[in-house]
C-alpha cells in the first residue's frame, strides 16, 4: 500500500493542562463549535497570554504586577 493510500492516524494535538480535553470545529455555516464555555477560554488566556497591544505602552508593566497582585488574592 503507498503512503496515499494509507489511513491518516489522528492523533490529539497537545495542549495545556488546564485546556485538556478542549475540542473546536467549524460547521457547515463557518460557525466554530466548542466543547468549552468561551468564559473560560477567555479566562485561560488572560492570565497566559501578554497582549502584544499593550507592550509598546508606558505602564505596562505596573498594569502586569497588578493584575497578578489580584491573581493571588
């Protein structure tokens, strides 16, 4: 059998501990389809993703230490 042929293995991408088990797809109107409230994959990425907007401002910094100085109360 030639590699054309050959059934594709689907494997499950990897993914962040807290995001385990998360699934998206489009439906057959463009739609994406989630396993996951969009609430908390918001959540998720806000505490670990930098917004690359915010970086060029001049109290960026002071923004970060106090959204982790609520993160921990």
């Amino acid at each position: 059998m030639d590699k054309k042929n050959q059934p594709s293995k689907k494997r499950k991408p990897r993914v962040h501990s807290k995001l385990d088990g998360f699934e998206v797809s489009v439906n057959q109107f463009g739609e994406l389809q989630s396993n996951m409230p969009i609430e908390k994959l918001n959540a998720f990425l806000n505490e670990n993703v930098e917004d690359r907007k915010l970086t060029d401002r001049a109290d960026y910094d002071d923004l970060k230490k106090d959204k982790q100085k609520k993160k921990k109360d």
